[in-house]
C-alpha cells in the first residue's frame, strides 16, 4: 500500500478538519478516533454529545456538536437559506433542514468551517450526493459530479501492483461522451492530486481500434477525441479493451503507438453498469482493497461512504478527504 500510505502521509502534513454528519454510528465515532489518534486530520462529528461519546471506545479528542443545538445553527439556516431561496425554499423550511446533520455539516464546509465533509454510513448514496450538490456545489470548470475508487492491488500474488483509479463506478449511469471526457479528465487531475501518480488513462470499452463497430464503442472513441482537444499533453487512449491496456506486448500489437504502452493507472469504464462490476470483480476475486467511492467534480470535499463501510474505511475516507482539501487549497 505504499501509494496509499503516502497519502496517508499528506494527510498528516498539514492537518485539515473533517466533519462527519453520522457521529451516532458507532463505525464512524471508531474512525474519527483512529484518524485523530493517527494525526490523519481534526475531526468534528455531529451527533448529540452524550450518545456520540458513549459510543467512543476510549478517550474521543474529536469536537462533537449537535446540529439542533448549535450556536451556528441560525447562521446556516440563514446561508442555506439564501442558497435556496429561489427554488421556493423558506426561512423555516432552511432552519428544519439545517438541523439534519447532513446539511449541516455541508454547511460547515461551504461556510469554511470545516475542510470537508464524510457521510453515507447511514445516508444513502443518492441523498449525500444531492445535499453535496445543493449546498457545496459543481467547481469551476466541472459539469458534473462523479465519484472514483482507489483500487490497491498490494499482495506478492498480484501480478499488476500499486494503485489505480477506477471511474466511474458509483454515481454517473450513463454518461454521453462529453460527460465520459470529463470524467476521464477529472479522474486523470485525481490521480495526480492525490496519489501522485503520472496518469495514464484508458478510456476501456469492448473494443479496441476498431475491431469491433457498434455505438457503445462510437461514444467511447467520441469521447476520447474530446478529452484529447481539451488536455493535448495527457497521455490517454481509447477505445481500449482491458487487456491492451495493461499488457504491454497485447498494446503493441492491437493499439501500435499507443501513448499508454499498456500501462494505464486510471481506467474509464464506459458507463455504471461495467464500472460497478469491474471494480467489485477486482475487489472480490482479484482481493485487491477499494477504497471509495470518493466524489470528484465539487466546489469543496464531500464524500460518500458505503453503507457496509467499517471503521478503517471510514478513517480511509478522512484520510483521501483531507489530501482533498490540500490540493483545492493549492488550486485556489
């Protein structure tokens, strides 16, 4: 795991604060105590106080505030009132929303109160994603939101070892192909951003260089056309099956003078359906660790647990937060 344990390292660096809205999930109280413990980041989680701290299993130097009770309860009603106002959203109606931890701990994040934010241990995906959207909004330049999967390939049986950046494998169905160059585009800065890697992007499909014509292999190679006008310097190709993207000899024999030689570290599936499988095959039978999925495209870091995440998964989560975090400050 030595990519991973360099972002580890990031992390710890140059501390950020990380809020995390289900402080009254066991999982997640673990967590923020192993990611404080460790240095990783400083931790608020949200929850009343009495609950959040009989979960700890020992000492808790995290903040913990209760939403309903908080002192900038008024304030964040205020601010998300304003955010949504013209969508018929009222005062009372802002101040109800804001109690839920959810929002309020976005909240935190837009009003810089905090770095970023954790949640999905109990919120489904769709609902942390939509309040992200809402309250922290799409950054400059994105048009989308997407999410990612750091896969750690690490055990002496693998044969393909380190770390890769699947996407996308959690959130976009069915992206056209201006939606899939962005993703692409965006999962190349991540990879850079956060594990340091130089990108090498497959954009994967069934086939490659044309052996096979059908419309699904169309918006591949439309896309990579696209993301190649955008970022002439990255070293992305597509259409691509998996094999000549990672097998060297095979990608000099279907993909001659491909710019990634068969050793592509970021792999563009082209739609959910084939990222969820890939990167669960990978996980199961390859028993490669997923960390993720980890949302890309917003204005400030707020991302989405699993909801059979543990404890590690959680403190994980802070840990790619946080560097996160760093590299927005770093872009601002």
């Amino acid at each position: 795991m030595k990519d991973f344990d360099a972002l580890m390292a990031r992390a710890r660096a140059d501390r950020k604060h990380i809020v995390l809205a289900e402080g009254e999930d066991p999982r997640v109280v673990e967590g923020a105590r192993l990611a404080v413990a460790d240095g990783i980041a400083d931790v608020t989680l949200l929850g009343r106080p009495d609950v959040v701290r009989s979960l700890a299993a020992g000492p808790l130097a995290a903040r913990v505030v209760d939403p309903a009770a908080a002192p900038d309860l008024a304030r964040h009603a205020a601010g998300f009132h304003d955010l949504r106002r013209h969508k018929g959203v009222t005062a009372e109606q802002a101040l109800e929303t804001v109690r839920d931890p959810l929002y309020f701990a976005n909240m935190m994040v837009r009003a810089g109160d905090a770095d970023g934010s954790v949640a999905g241990a109990r919120y489904t995906s769709s609902d942390t994603v939509r309040a992200a959207i809402q309250v922290v909004g799409i950054g400059a330049g994105h048009e989308i939101v997407s999410s990612f999967f750091i896969m750690l390939l690490c055990e002496d049986f693998h044969r393909f070892r380190g770390a890769f950046i699947f996407s996308d494998c959690g959130l976009v169905i069915d992206p056209n192909a201006r939606e899939l160059a962005e993703i692409a585009l965006t999962s190349a800065d991540t990879a850079r951003d956060l594990l340091g890697l130089e990108p090498r992007v497959a954009m994967l499909s069934f086939s490659t260089k044309g052996s096979a014509r059908h419309a699904l292999a169309d918006k591949v190679i439309e896309a990579t056309d696209i993301a190649r006008a955008r970022r002439p310097g990255l070293k992305i190709d597509g259409e691509l099956q998996l094999d000549a993207a990672v097998v060297p000899e095979i990608n000099a024999q279907k993909a001659p003078g491909s710019p990634i030689e068969g050793r592509a570290n970021v792999f563009i599936f082209p739609d959910l359906q084939a990222g969820n499988i890939a990167y669960k095959i990978t996980e199961r039978l390859g028993l490669a660790k997923a960390i993720g999925p980890i949302l890309q495209g917003l204005d400030k870091p707020a991302n989405d647990l699993s909801r059979g995440c543990s404890a590690e998964d959680v403190c994980r989560a802070i840990a790619v937060t946080a560097v996160q975090a760093q590299a927005r400050a770093k872009q601002s």
